[in-house]
C-alpha cells in the first residue's frame, strides 16, 4: 500500500490533494506538464484556466479515470496510481457532464451508486435519505433522470458524488449552464459542505463565484500551473515583479467613484506625482498611490477641494478576474 507522509500545510497529516509533477501526453500532445500543487484538509480550492488547459485531465487522474504518464498523485494520502480503490472509496467526482440510464427515476439512479460503494440496509437508506434532501431532491425521488433540467440534473450529479460520504471532492464544472438562481443554491450547497470539513477542488469559469467560495486558487494554462495562491497572494506577486521591491512596499492599489463622468477624476490623477497606473474599472476609477493612510487621506481631501464630487474612496480589493488575465495569456494547447 502506497501513502503519502508528508504533512499538509495545514493540520496534522497529508493533504487532502496533493500532485506532485504530474505529466500527460496525448499522442504526442502534452496535455498535462508536471502540475505540482495540494489542497489541505477543509479547504476549497479553485482550479481555473481557459478551455483546454489541463483541467479536465487532472482532475480525472485524481479521480483515477486517466494515468498520468509521469509524476504522482495522492488523495487523503493514497496513491492514485498504486491504491486507486482506496481513493475511490475517499472521493466524489462530479464531472462536468455524465450520463444517465432510460427508466430510471432520481431516487433509483442514486440507489444503484449507494449500492455500488457497499451500502447496504440501514446504511444505505441513509445515505438516500440524507443525500436527496440535502439535495432537495426528495420531492422528485419519483422523476425520471432523463425528464430533468439542467440545475436538477446537477443537483443529481452533486448526490452522485455525496452518496458515500466520501472526505474528499472534485467538482468539474458544477455550474455550466446553470441559471443565476441554480448558481446561486449549488453555491450555498457547497458553502454547506465546506463547513461540514469536505476538502473540494472546483473548476468554474465564473470567477466571481470562485472567488467568493474558495480559500486559494490555482491558474493552469496550456497544461502548467502558472500560480497558486489566494488572489491577493497571486497580485501581490505579479505587482512585485512589476515593480522594484522596496518601492511596492510603500504603495497600495485604490479605487475611487464620482458622481459624474470619471474621465474628470482620471484625468486630475493622472497628474498627481504619488499616483500611477490609473485606469477605468467599471464605474470606479483604480490607481496606485502611498499606502500611508495620511498621505491616502490628504489625497482624497485635495480631490474634493478641486471639485471632484467623491462618492467612495478607499483601498481596492483585487479581484480574481484581474489575476487570471495578468497570469494567463491566453495560450490554447
């Protein structure tokens, strides 16, 4: 039996997640080159990148449908490659599409997987039970699987993965698709089994509600990990890069909103010698300056005093749209 010692980051034994150099060719093609990163235990950690990236494939070698060509990789310590039914047995899959079988209603289609892992009697009627209502799908135990819209057939998915409770997910895509309120309850569901202490990698392209619900984030493109962070870790590295060290050390992202046309504010910033990289973001105009509160405060003071009807004013939280486009650059494999 193969495991993985190495503590995680965060508590006492390994990581929930963890690949270590993990290649996979296609042919020729390198689908996948030496991805490196771990998730520790109750986290949820976001797995964003372009169509094409790796995602996909990564997450199915973790979920032991694919062999990595090289490198390895563990989930709650096992190996995928060495223990694939141990980590079976630890992980629930959801992938971004799955089929389903004529006939069957939603409380049988989740029968057959409960029945799959074991679960047997008492054990099993449990399991349904729970996993159907935590789904809301205890109304349409009798619906057929085929018969369902597009956020039911997720919520079906999403039990699918639940049904052996298991510690560890993977969820590819879980909101394709989804209409803005089946957006919203799949998030409040995983916000759920976050604090129930389910460790999650989630791929999403709708970075706003990544952002909202994850702990870190990982970009992948054409196949490498590009970073790996929360996204203010992720920004503040890039600025580092962008800047001389001890000069970004001294200087702080903002953001102000005016009543009126904000090329009026952009313009008198632009001026200003302690201000740079103005530019529009939205509504709000964002832009470097001293991170002295003092001299932040003296600034917005000269802007009223110049006409400038302030709205709102302040330090600028960084935004994980902002960190995919600086990381990525848009490179397909």
């Amino acid at each position: 039996m193969s495991s993985l010692e190495n503590g995680s980051l965060s508590g006492d034994g390994p990581p929930a997640i963890q690949l270590n150099r993990i290649t996979r060719y296609f042919g020729t093609s390198k689908a996948v080159d030496e991805i490196t990163f771990h998730v520790n235990r109750g986290e949820v950690f976001g797995y964003i990148g372009p169509n094409g990236a790796g995602k996909t494939t990564s997450m199915r070698i973790l979920a032991t449908l694919e062999s990595p060509s090289s490198g390895e990789a563990w989930v709650d310590g096992f190996s995928v490659v060495d223990d694939p039914d141990r980590v079976r047995f630890r992980l629930g899959w959801m992938p971004d599409d799955f089929e389903t079988y004529p006939d069957v209603n939603c409380e049988e289609y989740l029968d057959f997987f409960a029945r799959s892992y074991g679960l047997r009697g008492k054990e099993r009627r449990r399991s349904l039970r729970h996993v159907m209502g935590f789904t809301q799908l205890d109304q349409m135990a009798n619906k057929p699987v085929d018969s369902l819209s597009k956020g039911m057939k997720q919520r079906l998915g999403l039990g699918r993965a639940l049904i052996h409770n298991p510690s560890v997910l993977i969820l590819d895509e879980p909101a394709a698709g989804l209409d803005p309120r089946a957006r919203i309850e799949l998030r409040e569901m995983i916000g759920q089994l976050a604090d129930e202490g389910k460790s999650m990698l989630v791929s999403s392209h709708i970075l706003t509600e990544l952002a909202e619900m994850c702990d870190r984030v990982g970009i992948i493109e054409k196949g490498r990990m590009l970073a790996v962070g929360s996204v203010d870790e992720i920004l503040d590295s890039l600025h580092q890069a962008d800047r001389d060290a001890s000069d970004q050390s001294r200087r702080s992202s903002m953001f102000v909103e005016t009543l009126n046309d904000p090329k009026t504010a952009m313009s008198w910033l632009s001026q200003q010698p302690e201000v740079d990289s103005v530019s529009l973001q939205g509504s709000q105009v964002a832009f470097f300056c001293s991170n002295e509160r003092e001299q932040q405060s003296n600034l917005q003071s000269q802007m009223i005093t110049a006409g400038i009807p302030v709205v709102s004013y302040g330090q600028r939280k960084a935004t994980l749209e902002e960190a995919f486009l600086k990381v990525t650059k848009g490179r397909v494999q």
